[in-house]
C-alpha cells in the first residue's frame, strides 16, 4: 500500500472523483450505482438534493426521476422529516438499545397495515428479505424458497440468479425457480421443491426485473400464489421493498384481497434515511423471536423518527395521490411525444414506479443515448432500471420535464430515423 497526501474533496468536479475512486474502490464505483457503463456525461456523484431536483458535483441541475433509486418518496431534504431526524440525532442516535421512537413507528405500521401483527427492524432491504426467508424456515421447519425468475430481493445466496459472480451452486440449494404470473410454473416449482419441504414463496407486488417492460401482478396469479402457500403450508412473501409505501399504504397486494404472511420493506419507508423493517402475522411470532436477527445500526432512533415523519406526510398530504397524478401526466406525455417523432416505444408500470423502452432495441443502445440526452438536458432518467415518482413532482415540474425529454426525442429519431 503506498501513502499518499489526502486531497480535498471540496470543489473536486466529477472526473477528478471518479479518477481517484479508481484507486480506492473497486471498479471506481459497484452495484447500481455504477455509473461506469452510461452515456458519456452522465453522472456519478452528486452534492445535493431538493425537492424533485439534483445536482451533480459539477453543478448541474436535474429533475430527479430516479428519486435515490427509490428512498425518496417526498422529494430530497424535507424539511418535516429532516427536522424529525435531527431532533432525534441531537437526544443521541445509535444507543444501548433502541429509543422509544422504535415502538412508536412499530405501532404505526401494525396498525397501517392490514396483515402485520409486530415488526423487526434493519437497515436495508435485502436484510429484510433474508430475515423473512429465515423466520419462514423456522416457522414452518422446511428448507426450499420458491422465488420467480430474474426477480431481485437482494444479494444473499438464496436469492441470487445462477451464474453471478462469487456465488456457488450450493448457495441457491434450498432456492426453486418460477415464471411471475405463471401459476403453472409455480405449482411446477412446488413438485421440483416438494410439497412438504417448501418454507415460502417470495413474490414482488409487480414484475420490476432490470432490462424490461414493468408488468402487474394479475389478480388469479396472486390469489394462486396465496392458495399454493396455505396448501403447502409455506408463508407468503411480499417483497415490498421498492413497491412500500408508493402504491397503497396497507401493502401493495391489498388492492388484490391478497395478504402476505411476512412483507419486506425499505427504500422509501423514512424518505432517504437507513431504515427496513419485516412485518409479519401472528401466526409467525414465535418463531420470529427465536431467531438470529441483529444488527449494530438497526435500532437507530433518527430513521425511525424520519419514518413516522415519512408516513404521517404521506397520510396527511395524499402523497400518493400525488404521484399517481404526476407519474400518469409524465407518462402520458412521452408516449404522445414518441408517437409525434415517429419512434415506437412502451410505457410500462404504475404511474409511480414508470419505465419506457424502445421498439426492438435488444442492446439499450437507444435508450442509453436518449437517457444521456435527457441528462444533458437536466432530466435524470435511467434507461434499463425502472424510474421513481415523489410527492414532490407536481404538474409544473412534469411538464418542465417534458419539454426536455421532448428535444431528447428529437435528437434520437435525427440520429436513428422514425420507425
């Protein structure tokens, strides 16, 4: 290891980061964050957050449609819950056990949603999903967790696609894979797993796989899957950890008269500060507090404090509402824009959670270039991963949006012709 000089990181612009990243951090930067493989001038750090707007460390400004990749759920830097993690930052943060903010989040979420009887809190959602695969196992004394095909819940062994990287075939030994709204597939998942050897299904509330088009869950596949699992005496796993908290308060699969047994979720559940939480049935309690479950960092008051803050907003304000209403006028808006170019695309998934793609672009390659567009145009999109509404993008901010996406559009079919 050779010592060098520490430099400052004070006006440091995005090139001279991600050179001196390189040296420090694997790859200069991993996981989804990894702006490596975007267009040429997208960003990959940023200084500051507010409302539905980012700036990148090289000063520019964007519409944010990423919101952190799903954390913020009221715009960033809320004045109403950062204030609410501040007052309980300065009373002392990470103690010798949790702050009474603990059980008042708890009691907020039982009471909130319809299937939850307690709680256990982490930091991350892929806690969250493990430690639903962990309380299912010991409730029920079976090995095997059904999850459908390319669906992420995290980086754990069992949840991981064959084939990545550093995972071996024994870490998916206990793992059988479906097709998502394939009840067939499913119940020939059961047969492979073996009906008396199955701990849970894990399902998320849609299909939001990376790499393509968003699809609903269909109302038959999740009252099938709700079905198999009392059959077979498995638990029912909603992976709400992208989902929570932006399609329905209760849980997203409510809207279908379909209750989980166990929901994971994070991302948005304290508006960008570290927090997750399992929520389960009774039917699951005793076996929840026998296992193995801890972390040094999950009991932190301020992310609690944050997310009562988070919820009591989102009630009080219709967030939702919000961005179903501003997530249906963007989409709306760039379908009429591809169709005015002559370009062929599909816009998929809820009005909170939209994505688009193009016709017959196997490769991404023009939606890399027409996300890099709209980057250069102050429109931050991502081209293989879905996007993200909050409650802070009102109509005036879509529109402001959509003229820019407008000349991204114009840019590609100048570069690649109508379809």
């Amino acid at each position: 290891m050779t010592t060098t000089p520490l430099a400052t990181t004070v006006g440091a612009n995005d090139s001279e980061l991600r050179l001196r990243a390189q040296r420090v951090v694997p790859g200069g930067m991993y996981g989804h964050l990894n702006a490596r493989h975007m267009p040429e001038g997208y960003p990959q750090f940023f200084a500051r957050g507010e409302g539905c707007r980012i700036w990148d460390v090289d000063g520019r400004e964007y519409l944010d449609f990423m919101c952190s990749w799903g954390p913020i759920l009221l715009g960033h830097a809320h004045p109403v819950v950062d204030a609410a993690a501040t007052a309980a930052m300065a009373t002392g943060d990470v103690l010798n056990g949790p702050t009474p903010h603990m059980v008042e989040l708890a009691e907020l979420l039982v009471d909130q949603v319809p299937h939850a009887d307690w709680t256990m809190f982490a930091k991350n959602g892929n806690d969250v999903t493990t430690l639903g695969v962990v309380v299912a196992r010991a409730a029920t004394g079976h090995r095997k967790v059904l999850v459908a095909n390319n669906s992420y819940h995290g980086i754990a062994g069992w949840s991981s696609r064959p084939g990545v990287s550093g995972m071996t075939p024994e870490d998916h030994a206990n793992t059988v894979f479906f097709d998502y709204n394939d009840l067939a597939s499913v119940e020939a998942a059961v047969a492979e797993a073996g009906e008396d050897d199955v701990a849970a299904i894990v399902v998320t509330p849609i299909r939001h796989d990376v790499f393509r088009d968003l699809e609903p869950a269909d109302p038959e596949f999740a009252r099938g899957v709700r079905a198999v699992c009392d059959r077979v005496g498995a638990a029912l796993i909603v992976d709400d950890v992208r989902c929570g908290l932006r399609l329905d308060l209760r849980g997203s699969w409510e809207a279908l008269g379909v209750r989980a047994d166990l929901s994971a979720w994070s991302k948005s559940l304290a508006n960008g500060h570290p927090l997750a939480v399992l929520l389960g049935a009774e039917a699951f309690r005793e076996a929840a507090s026998g296992v193995t479950a801890t972390g040094s960092f999950w009991m932190a008051g301020a992310p609690m404090a944050a997310a009562v803050a988070t919820i009591n907003v989102l009630r009080e304000t219709d967030g939702i509402g919000t961005m179903r209403d501003s997530g249906q006028r963007f989409q709306d808006g760039l379908a009429a824009q591809a169709a005015a170019h002559g370009l062929q695309v599909t816009v998929s998934g809820p009005p909170q959670l939209p994505f688009l793609s193009f016709a017959g672009d196997a490769t991404f390659e023009r939606a890399k270039r027409w996300t890099g567009e709209c980057a250069q145009n102050g429109v931050f999109l991502h081209p293989v991963h879905n996007w993200f509404l909050s409650a802070a993008h009102d109509a005036a901010s879509i529109d402001a949006a959509l003229e820019r996406t407008d000349e991204a559009f114009a840019t590609l079919r100048g570069v690649y012709g109508a379809d």
